[in-house]
C-alpha cells in the first residue's frame, strides 16, 4: 500500500488489480476533500455522494438548502458501502464524463 499524502485511515477490503485506486494503483488524488452522504450505489465501481450545504439570503433573511452531488469512483479495496454511509472523497483526474472524484475513506459511525 502506497502513501496517498492526507491521513486517512488504511483501506480494510480485497484489491482486485484494478489500476484506478490510490492506495495500490496508479491513481493520484489531489485538490478539495469532499465529505458527503452515499447516495446512489448503481454503476459499476462508481457511487453519488450528496453533499447538503445551507446558504444565507440577505435580502430575504432567510437560508435555503442547497445539494450537490458528485459521482465519485469506488475502489475495491474501500470495503462494503451502503446507502447513507458518510465517506470523504477526494479530486483525482477525470476517470469517464462525470467521475472526478475518488472515495478515500469511509467514515465510522452515525
């Protein structure tokens, strides 16, 4: 397992050789650290991960919510993910159309 350059907790699953992975592939991450909320675990070796951030209106003195979502890429060796799992994700090179992103850890507890 190589050194990734944050500190994140080591990954617990199997690799299966893939080179896309940041821990025993090629892949490097760099830029923003992402923590969000799994929501979507339908592709192959890609999940959305929804982030909800509140925004404060002056004119109105309101806050409104406001979602993102990211298709981040899933490495083997993260281990089991279920809907709802709170993971960081980090920015990496474009892997397809819409995956920029790459899941780093997944966060214990809720």
């Amino acid at each position: 397992m190589r050194d990734i350059g944050i500190d994140v907790k080591a990954p617990e699953g199997e690799w299966d050789g893939n080179k896309n992975c940041p821990f025993y592939g090629t892949l490097r991450v760099r830029g923003q650290i992402i923590e969000g909320i799994v929501a979507t675990l339908g592709m192959d070796s890609s999940i959305v991960v929804e982030r909800a951030t509140t925004r404060y209106l002056k004119k109105f003195e309101r806050y409104e919510k406001r979602t993102r979502r990211f298709s981040a890429h899933l490495p083997s060796c993260i281990g089991e993910i279920k809907l709802g799992d709170r993971v960081k994700i980090m920015e990496c090179r474009p892997l397809s159309k819409t995956v920029k992103f790459c899941v780093i850890e997944k966060e214990d507890g809720e």
